[in-house]
C-alpha cells in the first residue's frame, strides 16, 4: 500500500505472552476451509485490497483457467483501491473512504445493474468468496496498531476492524472471506509483520466464514529485495507471481496442481506497469 494502552494483571500477562509465541511459531486458532473452492462450481472470486494487488490477480486468473482445463469456472473480479488498507474497507457508512472501497466494489460488481462484472455470477446471490490482501496501516496510526509481538491491546484493534469489514462482506451474499496481510515493507516494520497477529486475534474469535489466506508477509519477506522493484516496497514479476501463486494454493486446497504452477512461472507477462495501467482504466469512472 503506498502510505500516508492497556493494563493486565500478572495471570493476563503470561497468557498474553504465551498467545504470541504461538502465533509466531504457527500455533493459534483458524476457522476450517472447505478442503478446495475449486470445486467444479462456478463462482466468483472477489478480490479485495490496496494497490500492491492491482496485477496479481490477472495472473491468479490465468491459474484457474489452467485449473479448469482452459475454461473461464473461476471469475477474478478485482475490486482493489490504491491506498485502502481495512481502515477504509470497514469506514463510515457514506465518507469518502467507503465510497471509493465497498460502494465502488458493489457497483461495480454486485446486483443485476454491477458495471464490470461481465459474464461473472453475481456475488450477490451466495456462492462468491473474497480473497483479501489486506494491511492494517492506518488503524490507530499510519504504521498500524500491533507495536511488539507481545501487543495484544492493538491486536485486539486490528481484529475489532478486520471483523467489521468480513461482516459486511457477509452482508453482502460472499460465502467466505480469507483474509492474508501485507507483503514484507522493511520501512514499517515491526508493526507490517505484527498485522499477523491481529488476524490471529481475529480466526480466535470463531466466525465461521472467516479463515486465514497465505503468508504473503513470510514469502516476501524470504525473497526480499529479489521479488521487489528498485523503491523496495512494491514487487516486481516475481513478486507477483509468488501472490498469485500462494492465493491459487490457498484456494485449491487439496486439488492443487503443481503443473498450474509451472506454467505461471514460465509465462511472460510483459511490463507489469501496463497491467496496472490496464487495470486502472477499466476501473475508472469519469466524474
């Protein structure tokens, strides 16, 4: 995304402190997926995010197609804003932010009179999940709220918000949110890497159709600065490859194929830049 306490008892704090540990050595709680959403239905794949998701999902579109033997099953609607981390996604009903976040995505792709939503069912009608690859930025401040590993005050904060922007989504016909946070961004951390923490806090609290999406922040993170441009904040073609790919393992589950995943990391895709153009135009509406 391009940018702009608590008091506990002795018994809180251990606990507070052996909740971290887990979440840093994979433990935690996480809401059970169905074993694949390539099922063989056709449905909508919602995705949701900031301006680091503007080109991946057109390779994640290529992958499904792969998936289903060259047919269009699986239809990648991209609703993603530049710089709209949750803050934005669980706004005010009616401010500018929701405007430009959940009432543009619903224009543009939900209901009988959706803009851009072509031959895609309606997410409206059930049946849809959404894919978010979400930041936590700008909740509480412009780094986020989870300050230290140990943080359990701004983690419960990010999951307060991260819970209100699934609930909508719910409201709005999608059958199940997976929610993975923001890729490794060396000038915020700690509190980028800590946003894991939150969604922890988050799959802990049992809602149903939330689960948890890749670790895009431990991938990136690994090949970091090899999967990013020059500025070292956004990713270049691997980067977004290595997106695409992890979203496509998280949605096919046990049906993976890894010759799906072959093929991505052979395919050329030009200029990533004229993606995000492309991408950018056919979002656009003139005022």
């Amino acid at each position: 995304m391009l940018t702009k306490s608590g008091f506990f008892g002795s018994g809180s704090l251990r606990a507070i402190l052996v909740t971290g540990a887990l979440i840093f050595t994979g433990g935690g709680a996480a809401q059970a997926a169905p074993a694949t959403e390539l099922d063989g239905t056709e449905k909508s794949v919602v995705v949701v995010g900031y301006s680091t998701s503007y080109v991946w999902p057109q390779m994640l579109q290529d992958m499904l197609d792969d998936h289903a033997g060259g047919k269009r099953k699986y239809h990648v609607l991209n609703a993603v804003i530049g710089g709209a981390p949750v803050a934005h996604w669980s706004a005010e009903f009616g401010s500018k932010e929701y405007k430009r976040t959940m009432d543009a995505m619903t224009r543009d792709f939900f209901g009988p009179d959706a803009r851009l939503r072509g031959n895609a069912p309606d997410p409206a009608k059930g049946g849809a999940v959404v894919i978010a690859q979400q930041s936590l930025q700008l909740t509480r401040d412009d780094r986020g709220p989870v300050k230290t590993e140990y943080d359990m005050v701004g983690a419960e904060m990010g999951a307060d918000e991260m819970e209100k922007m699934s609930l909508r989504l719910r409201g709005l016909g999608i059958d199940r949110v997976y929610i993975a946070m923001h890729i490794y961004k060396e000038p915020v951390e700690p509190e980028v890497g800590n946003e894991r923490i939150a969604l922890n806090r988050l799959l802990s609290r049992g809602l149903d159709f939330v689960s948890p999406g890749p670790d895009i922040w431990s991938v990136t993170k690994a090949c970091y600065p090899g999967c990013f441009i020059d500025d070292k904040l956004h990713p270049n073609d691997l980067g977004y490859k290595l997106m695409a790919e992890h979203w496509y393992r998280t949605l096919a589950g046990n049906k993976v194929n890894e010759d799906v995943i072959s093929r991505l990391h052979k395919r050329e895709y030009g200029d990533w830049r004229k993606i995000m153009e492309d991408y950018l135009a056919w979002r656009r509406v003139e005022e």
